[in-house]
C-alpha cells in the first residue's frame, strides 16, 4: 500500500511567540497520521525561517533538537511569503512524496492536514484547503478580498476561492511547477494551472494564535496587483479599449466645437478645454504606468535572480538522518 513520506512546510517570519506551540500541534498531527498507517515515519515538519529578525531560528534549532520529526531550513534573508513557500516545497520534494504547505500563525486548522492526506490517497495530485467561512477576517479583508476574487475571475485567472497557501501537493505536481521558469511566483494563480487530478477540504479559518500579521494592508495591495498582472494582460487592454473610447469622444467634442465656431458661438469653451486637457492627460498617464507594470514585470524576469537562498538546511546540513 502507498505510504506518503509527508513534509510539512511552515514558512516563519519573525514568528517567535507562535513556532513552539505550531510545532507542538503540528507533531501531534503527524504523529496521529502516522499512527494510523496513513503516511510513511520519516515524513517532517520543515520550518522555514524567512530572514526574520527574532529568535525564531533558535527557536527552530530548539524543536529540531527536541523531535526527530522537525527540521528547518534558514533563508539568507528576507524574500517574503512566496519565496520561502518556494524554499521549502522545493527543498523537501527531494526526499517527500507529497508536500503541504501552512502558515505558522495557525489560523488554518491542523486538524484538516489528515483530510488533505486522505484526499492524496484517494488519488489527488492537489488538494486545496479552503476556508469555509472569513468571520475572523475584518470586514475590510473580507469584502476586499471577495472584490479581488470577482475581478481575478472576470480577467480569466482561475483562483480558488477563498483559498490561501494551505495545500498539498504531491511530488509529480510540485516537479511540473519547478518546470515553470517565472521568478515572481504567485502559486495561488500558478498551481491551478498545474491541472491534475485535484480535491478541496474545506475548513474554518482561526485568528492569528499569537503576534501581528506579517501583511499589512501596503503589503496586500502589492500582492494582489502582482497577481493580477502576473496572470493577465486583461488591464493593459482595459487601457487601451478607454484610450479609443476616450478618443471617440473627443472626436464627437471637436465636432461640436467646430459647428459652434462655423455658427459664430465661440468665446465660450475654455471649460471644456481645460476638463479634456485633464481627462486626456489623466488617461495618458494611466496608460503609461499600467505599461511600466508590466515593463517592470519583463525587467525583473530577465534579471532570472532567484526567488530565494538557503543560508543553512538542518537535513542537509548532516543534523538529520
Ligand atoms: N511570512 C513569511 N515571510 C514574510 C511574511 C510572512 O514567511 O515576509 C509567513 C508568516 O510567518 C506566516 C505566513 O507567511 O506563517 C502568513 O503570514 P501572515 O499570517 O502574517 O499573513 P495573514 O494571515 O495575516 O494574511
Ligand atoms: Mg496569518
């Protein structure tokens, strides 16, 4: 029978107050999955530090010191959620045969972490963890968040909704997304298109156990306009369609103009001067920076800089068998 070796993935930045209480639920998870013959004894819980500026790296070292099942890997720095994501599926499928990814602050529920291998079992190559309702969300996240969704949507990109980075993947999906040569990974959009059979488990999504979220609402904004051009060119032809429009329009106003001049009304037209002067330029430099985004894009694909750097990996580093 198919007997999973599971790694866990816990990317952490400045995640001190939550990691020893994480790593307690997230053992006692794994050791039940274990038990019940479910995946293989030599799966882990990986932890990796994101550059944070804390003791969370100690405190990883403590973990590992203390269970067998524990293991980090330190980034050199900082490179943000999705690089350490990255980190860690890509450093674990060396050894895993299904890989799941979850936030160090708890608030995806551990206890689903069993459903998602059940799922893996029956023969899903990915299974989504979806929230079932955003009560612990602020009315701003959540009706944001939901806009963003609708509108990731209308411009073609398959989202699934309401879900975030709790997911498994197995090693054949995860060696198909290592195929995917883009730096600037959002694997919310990615992974989907990866295809394969794949499942979703529902579960309800806690508050932050300890510490402040490490996405303010700056942060957000960014990562959710990163998604959206990623994915789409549907914004740099939004431009474009209300560049013509707006220039038929100004084509019907310079008609008029003309006739009120042919009919000796002129004097009168300073307004609608000034108001097009605005609106056009306005338009213009809309258009132009929509452009530079993706420009932007293009200049940092071709840099081909890594999405992260591992500065040392407790598995590799000869602490683990
Ligand atoms: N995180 C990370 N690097 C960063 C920011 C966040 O590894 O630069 C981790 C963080 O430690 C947490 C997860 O990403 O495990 C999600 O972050 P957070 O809970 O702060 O986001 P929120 O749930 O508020 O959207
Ligand atoms: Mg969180």
């Amino acid at each position: 029978m198919y007997r999973p070796k599971l790694a866990i993935v816990v990317p952490c930045f400045n995640e001190q107050e939550v990691l020893h209480e994480t790593a307690r639920q997230l053992k006692r998870v794994l050791v039940n999955v274990i038990q019940e013959g479910l995946v293989c004894d030599s799966s882990k819980i990986i932890f990796v530090d994101d550059g944070s500026r804390d003791d969370t790296w100690k405190q990883i070292e403590a973990e590992r010191a203390a269970s067998s099942y524990i293991t980090g890997i330190k980034l050199s720095r900082n490179f943000g959620h999705q690089g350490a994501l990255l980190a860690g599926v890509f450093t674990s499928v060396k050894w895993s045969d299904c890989v799941i990814t979850i936030d160090a602050d708890l608030q995806d529920d551990v206890e689903a972490i069993r459903e998602l291998v059940l799922r893996h079992l029956e023969g899903a190559q990915i299974v989504y963890g979806v929230r079932r309702s955003r009560t612990t969300d602020s009315v701003f996240k959540r009706t944001t968040a939901q806009a963003y969704y609708k509108l990731m949507r209308k411009a073609g990109i398959d989202l699934i909704y309401n879900h975030a980075d709790f997911r498994l993947m197995s090693t054949r999906a995860v060696r198909e997304l290592e195929g995917f040569e883009e730096r600037n990974m959002f694997l919310r959009g990615i992974v989907p298109m990866l295809g394969f059979k794949s499942d979703v488990v529902y579960y309800d999504r806690k508050e932050r156990f300890a510490g402040a979220t490490k996405y303010p609402l700056k942060k957000m904004m960014a990562f959710a306009f990163n998604g959206m051009t990623s994915f789409s060119v549907v914004p740099i032809r939004f431009v474009s369609i209300v560049g013509f429009l707006s220039f038929l329009l100004s084509c019907l106003a310079g008609a008029y103009a003309l006739i009120e001049k042919l009919l000796g009304h002129t004097e009168s037209g300073w307004t609608s001067i000034i108001i097009s002067v605005w609106i056009i330029g306005g338009l213009m430099m809309m258009s132009v920076g929509l452009i530079g985004e993706y420009i932007g894009k293009i200049y940092w694909e071709t840099k081909r800089r890594p999405a992260y750097i591992i500065e040392s990996d407790l598995l590799q580093d000869g602490y683990d068998s």
